[in-house]
C-alpha cells in the first residue's frame, strides 16, 4: 500500500487477527463461547471471545502512532490515545463477528473500518487554528440541522465516505485477510508456516451472477408486507435461488464476494432501524462493496456510505448488498 500511515495501521490490525486467530484455534470452543455475565451497548450477551477478542485488539491498536482513537462493539464509548493526540486516523471496528457460531465451528471473523479525520486535530501551536474556530467552520459549511456536536466535531467525521480502507479476517478453514481501499480489494490467507498473510486474490471484482440470495428468511414474518424486499424474494424464490445464511455476516458477505449473490439484512417491525451496527458492520461492508463494483443501499434506497457518522455510536442500520444485476431487478420492483 502506498500510504506509509494505513501500512503501519494494517500491521498493527494484521498482528491483531494473527493472535486472535491463534488463541481461537487452541482454545476449547465451548469455553471461548461461554457467555460472561454482561450485556454490550447493542445489548447482546457478551461471550468470553468477545472479551479475549476485544482485549487483543485493545493492546496492540494504541502501539501505533498513527491511531488516534477506536472504538469496538465490545467498547460504551471510544477510547483515545493521548500519545497519538495529532494522529489523523480513526478505527471501528468488530473484533469477532459471529462468535456465537464458534461453538458449532462456523467462521467467524473481526470486521474493521479505518477513518481519516478529513482535517487534522488542530494544535494551536502548530496550526494557528482553535478547535471552536474550525467547528464554527464546519457549522457555517454544514447546511443540516445536525449541527456537529462536540462528539462528532472530536470524530471530526462527516459520513462513511471518510472510509479510507476498510475489511475483515476470517476464522474458518483458513485464516484469511481481505483489505479494500478505493485502489485495490485483495484477499490475503495466512500461511502458519511462515507467520505471513500471502497474496491470494488481488483487484478483486464483484462476480456478476447470483446463484444465491442471503437473508435470514425464518425473519419474513417481521418484514414489512408488500414491499420492494419482500417481492424481490419472492423472485428468488420463483427462480429457483438457493438459500444461504450462517448467522456469521462475515461469512456471508465473503460468500457473496466469492461466489456472487447478495447478502440482506433489512429493517423489520422487531428492529424498526435495523439489526446490524452501522460503524463496525455496515460501514465497512458496504466501502467494501462500492469498492468491487457492488451497490450498498440501506432499504429506503439510500447509499449506506452517504449515511451521517452517527451520534449514537451502536446506531444500528439496514443494509441491502446487491451485484449490479441484482440490483437492477430489485430497482425494477
Ligand atoms: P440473527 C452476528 O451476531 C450478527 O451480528 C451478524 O454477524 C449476523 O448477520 C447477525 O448477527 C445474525 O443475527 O438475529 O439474524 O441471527
């Protein structure tokens, strides 16, 4: 990669995965996956993995000096790192997505986005600018009501178009990284024997056919009646598409990327604004996605980068991940 900074940030995540992975790999599932007794922020029982997981990330992250603060789905609130103070980089991410399938050995994996603050964390000394006078700028420049507050004036970030790379490891039959920047999309698989992730797809493009559609369908009671998804599932159905859903978004969406196919995760009446996380699940699927050659829209039809950096920092989202293909036919409905 050609930029210096996000080279040592995919170190540090890459150091990460590698432990993570190791520590996955010679433990007893049973017990990676036994629940401690608390619940996160998005009010999901919180396994000992998520714990091991979060904790790993949380160690090696602050080393490099070009992070300036993350936040988890494990983590209330970000953590900031007062050593990287004038870092420009922002990280969110899932450090073990899908973790109550380890038991029942179906992959998993840490998801991650990386945001760079489109301006840098004023220093008097070094800028001749104050905080309040650069957020005045961002009010006067921002015409919509959400003004920035001072939460995401600190994030300093606008929507998920300050993405600059984002992506996810995998922990199934391989350990396999797969990093997106608008430049390039590769996958990357883990050789044990050198301790190295090795190149194994590079430039990857979204395969324009769809042999699967991906939605947990057992949901379709929850959907709301006559719309655009409900009747672009029907037309799956009718053609004859095979179902496919792990429980593991990480899993399903790499499916998609590989094998082409959609992956569907739309709002119903039990999660009225979605069930997944936008910063840590949607954000850097649908980078991912808009990077191959995909559509990521949220289902009101919205591009999901184009959505604001939300206040609520486990703001959950709709998401629909189409090829173009597929797209067009659920446009035409
Ligand atoms: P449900 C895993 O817990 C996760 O966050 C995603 O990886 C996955 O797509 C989703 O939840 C599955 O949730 O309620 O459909 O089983």
């Amino acid at each position: 990669m050609s930029n210096p900074e996000l080279n040592d940030i995919l170190c540090a995540i890459k150091q990460s995965c590698i432990e993570l992975y190791q520590t996955v790999s010679n433990n007893n599932p049973f017990y990676l996956s036994s629940p401690v007794n608390s619940i996160n922020s998005s009010s999901d029982t919180v396994l000992r993995v998520d714990l091991i997981a979060n904790d790993i990330f949380h160690s090696i992250l602050p080393q490099c000096p070009h992070i300036h603060g993350i936040i988890s789905e494990e983590d209330k609130e970000p953590t900031y790192f007062p050593a990287n103070q004038n870092a420009e980089y922002f990280i969110a991410f899932d450090p073990i997505d899908g973790s109550k399938n380890i038991e029942n050995n179906i992959t998993t994996g840490s998801i991650f986005c990386i945001f760079k603050y489109p301006y840098p964390i004023y220093d008097n000394d070094k800028n001749n600018k104050n905080r309040n006078e650069v957020r005045n700028e961002i009010e006067i420049n921002d015409p919509y009501e959400n003004i920035i507050s001072d939460n995401q004036y600190e994030r300093g970030i606008n929507s998920g178009r300050d993405i600059v790379c984002a992506g996810y490891c995998l922990f199934g039959a391989h350990c396999q990284l797969l990093v997106s920047t608008k430049e390039s999309t590769d996958l990357f698989t883990y050789n044990i024997s050198t301790g190295l992730f090795e190149l194994t797809i590079g430039q990857i493009s979204l395969p324009n056919i769809n042999p699967f559609y991906c939605i947990n369908q057992g949901y379709s009671y929850l959907w709301y009646e006559e719309s655009q998804l409900t009747a672009f599932i029907e037309l799956q159905m009718m053609r004859g598409k095979s179902l496919r859903f792990v429980g593991s978004m990480v899993a399903d969406v790499h499916r998609a990327i590989i094998k082409g196919g959609n992956f569907l995760y739309p709002s119903n009446s039990k999660h009225p604004n979605g069930r997944l996380r936008l910063l840590y699940e949607v954000y850097p699927m649908s980078f991912i996605f808009e990077n191959i050659g995909g559509v990521a829209i949220t289902d009101d039809n919205k591009p999901i980068l184009d959505v604001y950096f939300p206040e609520n920092w486990h703001q959950r989202s709709s998401i629909l991940l189409f090829n173009n293909e597929d797209y067009e036919e659920f446009m035409a409905l």
